[in-house]
C-alpha cells in the first residue's frame, strides 16, 4: 500500500483538481511512508531525524556504503553516534529505509507521468523512462535529494537484498515497496501482451537493467553499448523500450 500525504482513495481528485501539474502536486506536500518496521522512530517526524536522512543519502554517496558508518553521520549532522541509533538499529536498516522510500517515490512518479494515458504500449515506455530517469526532485521535501539518492540506487541498491537475512526481511515485509513497484510494472505488461507469461520477472529485470547498465556505462564500459553524456539517458531508455517491446511482442510506440 502506498501511503502518501493524502489518501491514495482520493488522490486522483487532488491531481485532477491541480490539472495534473507535476508543480502545483508538489505544492501540496506529498510525504513518502516506507514501513514503519523499517525504523525504530519515523524519521521524517523530527527536525534530528530530517537530518539523519538528508546527510546520510550525502555521505553514502561521498563515501560508499561500505566506508559509511553511524560515527561519521553524527559528526556530519552534530549530534550523537547513539541518538542516531535510537532512529535505525545500523546502517543496513538504514539502507532498506532509504531505498525503501526511493520505490515509493518511482511509484508515485508513474502514477503521475501515466496519468489520463489509455495506451498501455504509451504508458510501458513511459515507465521506461521514468524508471531510468527517477532523479526528478520534489521541493516539498528538502532533507531527500532525488539526484543523490538516485545514484545511491545505482551503486549501492543491491545491498539491500543480496544478503543472508533477505528472507526473514522478505518476511517481516521489508521489501513491500519494492513488489508493489514490481507489480504494478508487470499489470502493464500484461495489459500490452495479456498472453506474456512473466510479467514479475521481466517487470524486475527491467529495474536490474536501468541500474546495472547506467553503473557500466560510467565505470565499466565494456560491458554495456549505451554512452551516458552530460546525464543524457537516451539511449538507455532506447536499449530499454526496444528490449521489453520486443520480448512482449508489441511496437514501440
């Protein structure tokens, strides 16, 4: 279940009411909510953990997730290494809560940028795009950098899961956001192709894809045929929508 600052049941009114302008939603305080099991606090309810959460998505870039630690966090954000610890039990939690939140943000990304579309063909390419291209930063919420975070996502995403506890977090609903993410890229794929027979892995594929080869591009080139110039994502998003339309069997649109 997505959770934003105002009742899915009755979002659409809102954007419908707003024209549906990416600015004007903004203006309305759209306020992202991973699992409440994902933190030992919500964050997002205080002026420290604001902090905690804007200058962690900073010094996980800066530094790697590896050469990240709660220590370095507190001396960025002047605090205390154990008032950090009263938000996230340690920084793999941390991890998840922050990926967490950037799969809710994809979500609602696709929500707004297919809206009113009826071409299921039109809206797979759209989620292409928005997929690669998930950076677009909401002045609402001024302690996540969308840019940042996005490269976090790249680089680090899948830490997250590639662990031996991914089953007991599977279980206790970690990775919820993610599956709904899944899910609702895979109903789309059924709706372009109702005879394709694995929507849920090709719908996860594409989100390995879009991250995978954006990370080949910049550090291991030989691996991958796409450029990235300047954050010019085209070809990427090319490579992808020629991908998915050929293996389901339908036409770029």
């Amino acid at each position: 279940m997505i959770t934003y600052s105002i009742i899915k049941s009755s979002k659409c009114l809102v954007f419908f009411r707003f024209s549906c302008n990416f600015a004007h939603i903004m203006a309305i305080g759209i306020k992202i909510t991973p699992p409440e099991n994902l933190s030992l606090r919500d964050p997002q309810a205080s002026k420290l953990g604001c902090r905690i959460i804007k200058n962690s998505i900073i010094l996980i870039d800066e530094l790697g997730f590896e050469a990240f630690t709660f220590k370095k966090l507190a001396k960025e954000i002047g605090s205390t290494e154990a008032s950090v610890y009263r938000y996230f039990e340690n920084k793999h939690q941390l991890l998840l809560y922050l990926l967490a939140w950037y799969w809710q943000w994809v979500n609602f990304l696709i929500d707004i940028n297919t809206m009113n579309v009826e071409c299921a063909k039109r809206r797979m390419d759209i989620i292409v795009e928005t997929l690669v291209d998930a950076k677009r930063e909401n002045p609402s919420i001024d302690y996540v950098n969308e840019t940042i975070l996005h490269r976090i996502i790249i680089a680090e995403g899948s830490k997250a899961y590639h662990t031996k506890m991914v089953d007991q977090e599977n279980t206790a609903g970690l990775f919820q956001n993610l599956k709904d993410l899944n899910q609702k890229v895979a109903d789309t794929i059924l709706e372009c192709n109702p005879e394709f027979s694995f929507p849920n892995a090709l719908a996860s594929t594409l989100f390995e894809m879009a991250n995978n080869q954006l990370f080949f591009a910049e550090h291991l080139p030989k691996l991958t045929n796409i450029c990235i110039k300047d954050g010019d994502y085209r070809e990427l998003k090319e490579m992808m929508s020629m991908f998915v339309h050929s293996i389901i069997g339908t036409k770029v649109v």
